[in-house]
C-alpha cells in the first residue's frame, strides 16, 4: 500500500511522535508498503510559540497538495493537528477522501499550561479535527475512554513498542553516582511536570537526562540534582539500566514511550495514576507503583523485579504496533489517480 503521511512533527525534532512514527514507518517499509512522510523540514518554517525548538511550517497548502497528487497515496494519515495536519485536512475534506488521525498529545491541557486557553475551547477545535476523519488513533483504553466521554468518536487502538535490544540490562557501574538513582528521561519542559520530581526530597541521585527549554531554569534551581543533557540513543540504554527506579512525572501524556524503555532496561517505574501509566503499569504491580504522592510511588517501585520489567516490555513489539496501524488505516476514496 502507497501510504502518506502528515506529521509537524518530524525529524530532527526528538520526541514520542517522531520515534513512534520512525519505528512505524521502518516496520511497514520491511513488509512492503511505500510510506513518504511529509514534515516541516520541507517549508518555510516559524518557531513555535513558547517552544522554539519546533518549528511549524508556514501556509503549506500548496506545497502539500503538489506532494499528495506527486506521490499518490493510497491512505493518507495525519499525525498531528498542527499547520501541516491541518492543510492535509482541508485538503482531504475538499476532494471527499477519508484519512485517519491521531491524538498523540493532550494538546488542550498543554494549551491551557502555557497559554491559559479554557480546554473548552481546544477540546471543541480537537473534536472538530478528529471527527471528520474516519477513524481517531488512540494509544491505550484509558485515553479512549475518556475521550469518547468528551464526544470524540470513531475511536481506534494503536499501541506502543520498544527496541528490547537496544534497551536491556546493563551493568550498573556505568553510573558512579550515590543510589538509589532515580531516573527521569525526556524533554525538560514545564508540561512534563518534572518540578514535582525535582522538589522532592530524596536518598540518593535525582538524575535528569534531556534537553528542552526550562533546563538550565531548572540547573539553577535544583543544583542537588544531575542533569545530563541530551544523549544518543547508545548512551542513552546505558543511562536506563544504571537506573534503580524510572521516574515518569507527567499527567499529560497519552502513553509515554520511556515508561517501556525503562522496563526493557529492566528498571522499575513510579508515576502517577493517569493515562499511559494506568494502562502499562497499572495492571502489573509487580513491575512499579502508581500513587497520588510521587514520592510514594518512588519508594513502592525501588526494589521490583528486574526480571518482571524485562520480561512485560517483551510483550511491546514495533512489529505489533505497526500492524495496528495498518489495519486501523481507511483507502481513499475516491482513490487519488498515479501520477502518470
């Protein structure tokens, strides 16, 4: 299948997104299928407002639309709600195609963090863009359900993977830091809620590893703690496996991509109980802790099986999610004809 893809995000940006469609995007490549992937990189481009690291493409409708005709999709998937999303919609909505989406951000609650938009208003603008698509991809049970209670429909499953050999055990030693080290890995930015992590009073190392804007806020504030920067992704396994326990402070994701790469590392996690946690840690105790305190679920998560962890991430295939995708996917219609 000939398959298109939207997405304002993509590479170089580092995120969830770019991994999950990357992975994606590989796994389908080795079956067969012809993916192209538009991003941003390929228009004039603005930095985002309060993110300027992401850059957001500038009035990208025609471009994209001699794109979609050059390539001829069979589908078409729009990734995110952005610039680029939204040409793509338009697009497909003007010549009557179906097209599936993804909500792969809480993008109201973001909203409402830095720019104190009501999420009444961005869960209306959310609705409005999902719901004209044929099918909505959702990472867990939990985020649909509670999407389906704020009207979105057309709700479909598309779940997450790990690299289990890139993140595995490792020997411990590569950290010569006092332990227990308690590991946050991601960006370092304010929706990440990693102050609640920060402020904590632990034994030990608080370690942070990533980039983002609040980081060298966050240095000046929290000398006790390490923050590592940016990593490679060799480093980076390293990193996970010297870790006695993972610490995921966010309430905003809808699933959280490191919360697998930990448990393949063989790391226990702690988090609060909410979307993404609920549904990878939730049901197996025995590989973390969930709580309202987080200090509490750093303390219920040290010491769970490694093996435990290992052997759950191994069930998280890219293969598995991939095949996910593809089935969720709807065929044009009418098909756009190949471009001669």
């Amino acid at each position: 299948m000939r398959i298109l893809i939207v997405s304002d995000a993509w590479h170089p940006q580092v995120n969830g997104v770019v991994r999950t469609l990357t992975k994606t995007v590989e796994s389908l490549s080795r079956q067969g299928h012809v993916i192209e992937v538009v991003g941003p990189g390929e228009f004039r481009r603005m930095p985002c407002p309060t993110y300027p690291e992401i850059e957001l493409a500038i009035l990208p409708y025609r471009a994209l639309v001699r794109r979609i005709e050059a390539f001829a999709p069979e589908a078409i998937h729009i990734a995110t709600e952005g610039p680029l999303g939204l040409a793509a919609r338009r697009y497909c909505t003007r010549h009557n195609f179906a097209f599936t989406t993804a909500y792969h951000t809480k993008f109201p609650e973001y909203v409402e963090e830095r720019a104190r938009v009501p999420l009444a208003w961005s869960y209306a603008f959310m609705r409005w863009f999902h719901n004209g698509s044929a099918g909505m991809m959702v990472a867990t049970q939990s985020l649909a359900d509670s999407l389906a209670a704020r009207g979105f429909r057309n709700l479909r499953t598309w779940s997450r993977g790990v690299d289990t050999e890139r993140f595995r055990p490792r020997d411990k030693a590569l950290l010569d830091l006092p332990r227990p080290i308690h590991l946050y890995a991601g960006r370092v930015v304010v929706d990440k809620n990693i102050e609640a992590f920060l402020k904590l009073d632990l034994p030990g190392t608080k370690l942070v590893v990533g980039i983002g804007p609040q980081l060298e806020e966050y240095r000046a504030r929290y000398p006790e703690a390490v923050f590592a920067g940016y990593l490679e992704n060799g480093a980076l396994a390293g990193y996970f496996a010297a870790a006695d326990v993972f610490v995921f402070p966010s309430l905003t994701d809808t699933f959280g991509l490191v919360l697998l790469e930990a448990l393949a590392s063989g790391v226990p996690v702690a988090a609060y109980p909410v979307t993404g946690p609920l549904d990878v840690i939730g049901p197996h105790p025995e590989v973390g802790c969930l709580h309202d305190d987080l200090g509490q679920a750093i303390k219920g998560a040290l010491g769970k099986s490694p093996q435990a962890c290992r052997e759950l991430a191994l069930s998280y295939s890219w293969d598995a999610c991939s095949a996910q995708f593809l089935q969720n996917l709807t065929p044009m219609r009418p098909a756009v004809k190949q471009a001669a």
